[in-house]
C-alpha cells in the first residue's frame, strides 16, 4: 500500500467530520480506499458527527481558567443549552483550557492536533467522539485567548459571558484579585468595544465627528451657528463617545462617582502600588453566530421520518 496522501486525509475529514488521526487511520485500514474509509468510520460511529457539522451550534460555554502566570478564555459550543450543561462537555472545555495553557497551540487547528491535557488522544479525537458517540450534537471548538501575567477573571451566568483582565503591576494575582475581578465584572455588564482611548481607530472618530456634524446640519438651533462653534460642540460629544465605549473611561458600575481607571488608581493608592489594566478579553457566548429557528411541528416531523 503506497503512503497515505495529506489530500485524502483532508478529503475524508472535509466529507465526514470526523478528525485528522481517525481519518489516517480509517484509509491505512482500507487501503486508501475512501468510500470504505467512510464506511469504516461509520462503522466505529465516528461519523455521525459528519450529519451534524452543518447545524448550528449557537449555545455552549464561556470558560476561563488560570493557572499561575497563565490564563485561557476560551468558548466551545454546542447546538443545545442541555448539553452545554452536562459534566461531559464541562469536563472537556477544562482539559482543553488546559491543553492550550500546557502546550500554546497557534490557533483551533493546531489545538487540535494537541494531546489533551490528561488523556493520549488529541483533542480533535476527543471532540469527535464526545460529539459522536456521548453529546450526539455539533460541537465546535470555536475560539480561546491565551494570556501571560498578572491575570484576573469573571464568568457570568455558568458561562454565557466570560472576562479575562491583565493587570501590569508589582503585586501578585491574590493582591488585585478583586480589583482585576472588578475590572471584568465592568466588561462583562457594559461590553465597552475599546480598553482605552487610544485604541479607538482614526477612522471610526471621523465617522462620528461626520454623524455629528449632519445631525447639527438638521438642528434649526445648530445650523446657524459659526462652524468653529460646531467642531467645539463636536468634540465635546466626542469626549462622551470616549466615556461610553472606552471601558477606563466608563463611569465604575459600583460608584459611578468614579470612571473604571479612577476606581483602580483610587486602589493602587490604597496598595501603594502602580496597577495598569493593559488588556481585556470578553467573550459572549454564540456572539456572531446565526442562530436556526425550527418550528415545533417540523422538528418533530423529521424526527418521525
């Protein structure tokens, strides 16, 4: 039998669902015969998931989990909240976050061709058999963010939202535990687009100075005024569009007497410390993806059929 082509590996996965390691081994057994190959694996019950990669899966789980100086925010979902909910798949989001803390996988791809933390298969394998032979639904390893250094977290709602913050400070993890966790619980309730003003794109200002400026256009009470007027009125609003979507510039959900960078120099003082929030990732689960609606009676009817 000649060596088994990286092509026909793909085709087979690309037709079934089914992952890299199984679909190597199912065209070895059958000779690189692919119709046999997809017979064998069907056989195995691997793949049932082919069925199943086409529905979407909407649902699932935010995860964050730290472990010393490094964190994962990662998001996996399924078609059901049900299953989204059983000890299998919390079981596997776990060793996958720390598969990607063990071993830094580039992307999804490469995470799968990892062996999963814990186990000998990898966790494309993992996945496969997890979809196909105990969840019975789509499953899909959708996105994660792996992050170095002084880390805090918050995951809302048994993971509908998941915040990861990175703090730039002297002190340890336990020490601003509550300030970082604060941070993410601001993240998690507003859902600020930009940390800081700074990454708040040129022109993404422009277009909103534009907005602005045809709105006052429109203003009976504004029109008339001197232009340089209305560019002064301008960038007054803009100092507010910096203050709702800036996440240090909002006003600080616990004392809104304070913005969010006030409220962690107000603390840093108290610790007598420098503490810098220098990243922020938010997940929301199902965030972007299209959700199927079914109507009852025609779910029911292709169960029937």
């Amino acid at each position: 039998m000649g060596k088994i082509s990286v092509a026909d590996i793909k085709a087979l996965m690309k037709s079934t669902g089914v992952g890299m390691m199984d679909c190597k081994k199912a065209l070895e057994a059958n000779e690189g015969d692919m119709d046999k190959a997809i017979e064998f694996l069907r056989e195995k019950g691997l793949a049932t998931q082919a069925k199943k990669a086409d529905r979407a899966a909407a649902e699932g789980v935010v995860a964050a989990v730290v472990n010393g100086n490094v964190g994962v925010l990662l998001e996996v979902n399924t078609e059901t909240d049900f299953a989204a909910n059983t000890d299998d798949i919390r079981n596997f989001v776990n060793a996958v976050a720390n598969t990607i803390i063990e071993k830094n996988p580039a992307d999804v791809e490469a995470l799968k061709a990892e062996t999963i933390s814990g186990g000998t298969g990898t966790v494309g394998e993992a996945l496969t058999e997890l979809a196909g032979m105990k969840i019975r639904e789509n499953i899909v390893i959708r996105r994660f963010t792996r992050l170095e250094g002084v880390l805090a977290s918050y995951i809302h709602n048994g993971g509908s939202i998941g915040v990861m913050v990175k703090l730039d400070t002297d002190l340890s993890a336990e020490q601003v535990s509550t300030i970082g966790k604060d941070v993410a619980m601001q993240s998690a309730a507003l859902n600020a687009p930009y940390l800081c003003r700074e990454q708040v794109p040129a022109d993404t200002l422009d277009k909103e100075r534009e907005i602005m400026l045809a709105q006052m256009a429109e203003d009976p009470k504004m029109a008339n005024k001197p232009e340089q007027v209305r560019a002064k009125i301008v960038e007054g609003k803009i100092g507010k569009y910096y203050s709702e979507n800036c996440l240090l510039e909002q006003a600080f959900v616990k004392d809104d007497k304070l913005s969010v960078q006030g409220y962690v120099d107000a603390e840093a003082k108290k610790l007598g410390a420098s503490i810098k929030v220098v990243d922020v990732i938010r997940y929301e689960r199902g965030e972007g993806i299209e959700k199927k609606e079914d109507n009852l009676a025609d779910e029911v009817a292709k169960m029937i059929k």
